[in-house]
C-alpha cells in the first residue's frame, strides 16, 4: 500500500468535465472518534480506515442537497434539491487515496434515492426530512420511509459561531475529502470530487438525537463529539469513477 497523500484544504485537481454538478449548502458536521478496528469490517474491499493520530472517526453530516445537474447540464431545482443525512467513515486505497466511504445516505427526493442506488450503488434511503433555520440556529430532521430500517431517524440542532481562520488539521481531515470509494463495476471504485475550499465556522451541537449511525450497523457512539462544525457550502463537481488502479471508467 502507497502511502496516503497528503491531506490539503484545497482540491488536487480540476474536473474539467464533471459527470455531476450540485451545492452542497447548510452543512453540520458532527464526529465521533472511534477505534480504526470497530470499522475496518464496515469498509468496501481494498481500503482501510484512514486515521488521524491513531483514530478514524464517524461522522454525521446533514445538509441540503441543491439543484444536482447531469453533465454540464443546469441543475434541476426541484427533483434535484432535498435534505440529506450521511453516516460516513473515513478511507484510504492501496493507491493511496483518501476518501469517504458512506454507510447510509438519507434523502427526502424518491427518484434520486432510485437512481444513486440503482446507478452508482451507493446506500441511499428515502426518508422524510426537513431543515429550518431560526437566527443562528439550524435543525435537521429525518424519519426513514424506504427501505429501512423503517423509523430509523435523526433529530439534530447546531449553533453557528465565529468563522474559523485557520482550521486545525483534525478539521481539515473531516472535511477536505476529494473522492469517495464505493462498490463499481465488481470491485471498489474512487468517485472524485471538485470544489472550493470549505468556509467553516465553529457550531455548539445543541441536540443529537438519532440512530442512524446504529441503523448502519456501526457501534452507537458514545461521549461528546470530538468535532461540530458548519459550513454555509460549496458548489461542486464529481468526476467519473475510477477503478482501483486510477484509471477512469469508460
């Protein structure tokens, strides 16, 4: 196995035709350190937990999804913006890459829900979701519809605080993950990502009700978090996937 490359706050490298295009706004980023070994079962073959000073971390991240476009194609505004709720680990290949690899991906669009899971075989669920801000304050919800575990759900509210100048490198490893590895073409693939660097500021978890990190199969974390932060968004562009060995799908 290579060694992993570099974490960078920044995108090492343009997408210059992406396949998807979308925002990716209203972000919380909640994370739980959790031991390398009670997650390497849960990761796809031919990656292994990425870590930071020995521990690789859960995360739980609500978001909206905004206007997803195919191609260099307009985003479409309404079948291509919902809520979305993620439990994700944190990855690296035998090439080296970092990335994520998602156990649970919960949005509130059916039709997207049918094409991630039937076109890129990524866990999505169809749940009922929202998200509402009141002055500084963000609430996501979500009540899962299909396929299940039915009434799996998460209730969480954050407190946006000061923007943060100079991330720490523990914030930079949660957040600056330029690909993620999934099941593709019978083995594990590495979707990239594009955009700018994330503005993030600093967030007071106020409520974290939840299990899907449980529904996923994960152990249920236990403790504070070890990092909440919020990201007003990006705009972003996902390349084409690429097989193990780097080379991009046809």
């Amino acid at each position: 196995m290579q060694k992993p490359t570099s974490v960078t706050p920044d995108a090492p490298a343009a997408i210059a035709a992406p396949l998807l295009t979308q925002q990716w706004l209203d972000l919380a980023f909640i994370h739980w350190a959790v031991d390398p070994d009670a997650v390497a079962p849960h990761l796809p073959s031919g990656t292994v937990p990425d870590t930071h000073d020995g521990a690789t971390y859960v995360g739980l991240v609500a978001f909206r999804m905004h206007r997803v476009g195919w191609l260099r194609l307009p985003g479409v505004p309404y079948l291509g913006t919902f809520p979305e709720t993620n439990v994700r680990l944190y990855s690296v290949d035998a090439g080296g890459r970092r990335g994520v690899v998602f156990r649970s991906m919960d949005a509130s669009r059916l039709i997207p829900v049918l094409m991630g899971r039937v076109g890129f075989r990524l866990p999505y669920l169809w749940s009922r979701m929202t998200v509402r801000r009141a002055g500084d304050t963000l609430t996501y919800t979500s009540s899962r519809r299909w396929p299940g575990p039915r009434g799996a759900y998460s209730d969480i509210a954050v407190r946006t605080g000061e923007r943060i100048e100079e991330p720490t490198e523990l914030e930079h490893f949660l957040t600056a993950r330029w690909g993620m590895h999934n099941a593709f073409f019978g083995g594990t693939g590495y979707l990239p990502n594009h955009h700018p660097r994330w503005p993030l500021y600093r967030a007071d978890l106020i409520t974290c009700d939840e299990n899907l990190i449980a529904s996923s199969g994960l152990p249920t974390p236990s403790g504070a978090p070890a990092s909440v932060l919020y990201s007003p968004g990006v705009p972003v562009r996902l390349g084409r996937p690429a097989r193990p060995a780097g080379i991009p799908t046809p």
